[in-house]
C-alpha cells in the first residue's frame, strides 16, 4: 500500500548517508535494547507461530504517520510486534497498558484482506526485459511504488521460493510461493533526466512482473 514508509524517489527529505561497495562488518544493532525488540517479532513469528514477518511489515506499515516519524526502526518493530500479540490474543491492550504505566498505541487496524499472487506463467529468464506491473493496492505489497510501470532487465533469479507477499502479509497460510528477480532499471527511467546516470536493482516477486513488448536483451 502506499504510506509514509515507501519514499523512494521523494525531494526534500535530504541526502541518505550511505557507504558504497562497503565491505566493513558493523553491527546490526546500534543500542543495546535493540536486539531484544528484534526477538521478540521471532517469538511471535517462530516460537508462538501466531504471525508471519510479512504480516510484522505489514502491521509497521499500519502506524501513523506521526507515529512512524517519531519513532526509531525497531521501536516501529515493537509496536508492530505489540498489535500483533493483541490481535492473535496473546496479550490484551490493558495489559499493555498496566506494564508501560500509560496507554500504549498500536498500530491502526487492517483495512484490507490482501490478494493472491498471479500463477500459472513460465517463470522469467536472466536478459529478459520485464515491465512492473502498474498496480494500486489496498494493503501489504513489497513493491516498491517508484517502480511501478517502469521497464527493466532480470539479471538473476532466486532458486528458493518464498509466500507471496500481498497474502502471507494478511495472514493468508495458503499463499503461493514464487521466485523473485533481481530487475535492473535505469535510474533517468525511474526518476527522469534530472536524476543521475546509473542503474538501480530492486528484488521483485514474480507475481509483480510482466514480460515487456519489448525483445530479449542480448549480450554484446
């Protein structure tokens, strides 16, 4: 779904500090409480098997704005965590309440039941040119929206298959499971002359592509 967490290609917020082709090992975590909120999705997700991650990213989805900006990456993971207990009957919000001393805020409801993933295609082959599919949807989508409509080139697919997520995200067991493709695009496709030269790789589910008009690539 389209939110506060899909920014990609947005001006105004500032440059992102990045590292390029850094090949430095730095901590995941950064303070140390932040391990124990990691956990705790895994003991909802593994250990109690109450939740997907695709449904942990889709409950982070569902904060407000407000809330979204004014909290750290793993805290947004605490509160998703949190209504996720609530919402398979773990714990209950009055509870959640008595143990912070003050009303704790979840995340909003869901809105939306997810969709399946489109079956029944010949998977894609490295060179081929595919087009994102140019969709709107209503709930949990790991697609990024910038590259929606836009034309790019599988340079690899995965031999693993996952649940698709726009399912799986919504609770749906039953998801079927695909591949996904590392799709290059050009960034002037992407976001116009005004962007740099250069190209940008997204990993994409099957389910999210289509094969282009256009013909195969072919190596030089």
């Amino acid at each position: 779904m389209d939110g506060f967490h899909d920014l990609g290609g947005f001006q105004g917020f500032g440059k992102v500090p990045h590292t390029i082709n850094s090949l430095s090992y730095t901590p995941v975590f950064k303070q140390d409480w932040e391990h124990l909120a990691y956990s705790l999705m895994f003991i909802g997700v593994d250990h109690l098997k109450k939740f997907s991650v695709d449904e942990v990213r889709h409950a982070v989805e569902r904060l407000d704005v407000r809330q979204h900006v004014g909290t750290q990456y793993y805290e947004r993971y605490v509160i998703a965590t949190a209504t996720l207990l609530v919402e398979t009957g773990v714990i209950t919000q009055a509870e959640l309440d008595q143990a912070l001393g003050s009303h704790f805020k979840l995340a909003n409801p869901a809105h939306a039941k997810g969709r399946p993933a489109l079956t029944g295609r010949p998977p894609f082959e490295l060179g081929d040119r595919v087009v994102v599919r140019d969709e709107y949807v209503a709930g949990h989508v790991r697609m990024p929206a910038y590259v929606r409509g836009k034309e790019g080139v599988v340079l690899h697919r995965t031999s693993a298959k996952w649940p698709f997520p726009d399912a799986i995200g919504h609770g749906d067991t039953s998801a079927a499971h695909q591949p996904t493709y590392h799709v290059e695009f050009r960034v002037k496709d992407l976001w116009g002359d005004a962007a740099d030269e250069g190209f940008v790789v997204v990993d994409l589910f099957e389910g999210y592509l289509d094969k282009a008009k256009t013909s195969q690539v072919v190596n030089a």
